[in-house]
C-alpha cells in the first residue's frame, strides 16, 4: 500500500472527502464543520495554527483574508481602493469594539459553535 500526499484547493476538500477520492488532509473552517456535521470526516486535531506555527496552544489564530486581483485593480481602481477603505473600516471596527462584532460573529457561525468550535466570545478555540 502506498501513500502520497496532494494539494487540493481549498473549495474541494467538502466534495474530495465526501467522494472518497482522499482519506484525510488539513483543512480549515468553515470545511471542517460542514464536514464534521455531514458525517464525512471527524477532527484529528484542532489549532494546529497556534500549536505549531505560534508556538502556544491557547493563541487565538485566524485564518481569513482578503485580497483583489491585479486585474480588478486596473481595470477598476476606484471600486478595488473603496473596498479596501471598508475592509480597513472594519477591521478597525473588529479591534475597537470586539464584543459588539463577536455579535455578529455569533450570528453567522451558530452550527460551529454548536460543533464547540467557538467559544461563548465567538472566537475560534485552538488547540484545545
């Protein structure tokens, strides 16, 4: 038997899991819970962000961003600089107030934290 490892973009993983094609991999959210809840996959390990690259099991790590094609740039660069002003806008917004936007986090990833990914302040428990 032998094994190989593979890149899959992140958008297959739910469907190369599901049909079998792969028999696990590193993910990250909101994959693993769809696929936790879907009964296709279960978590092996959790936070390995801050375990690993941070160093500290109890770090708070966020995988999400944001980025614009050098192509949408061009060709439309008043749009591309006024959503980056909003996206400044609110990550500001995010560290000003952070339990007013952990509201709002709460509201929109209610099947995680009923998965017990997210703590009651709506961040993501790593490592735990």
């Amino acid at each position: 038997m032998t094994t190989t490892i593979d890149q899959l973009d992140m958008g297959q993983h739910i469907n190369a899991m599901t049909a079998g094609t792969f028999d696990g991999g590193y993910t990250l959210e909101p994959n693993a819970s769809m696929m936790i809840k879907a009964g296709v996959a279960r978590s092996l390990e959790a936070g390995v962000i801050s375990k690993y690259i941070l160093g500290d099991e109890a770090a708070d790590a966020y995988a999400a961003g944001c980025a614009m094609t050098s192509d949408f740039v061009a060709k439309r660069p008043e749009v591309a600089k006024r959503f980056a002003a909003a996206w400044s806008k609110a990550i500001d917004f995010i560290n000003k107030n952070p339990d007013e936007s952990a509201q709002i986090s709460r509201q929109e990833y209610v099947h995680a934290r009923q998965c017990g990914r997210y703590g009651l302040d709506a961040r993501l428990r790593h490592g735990r």
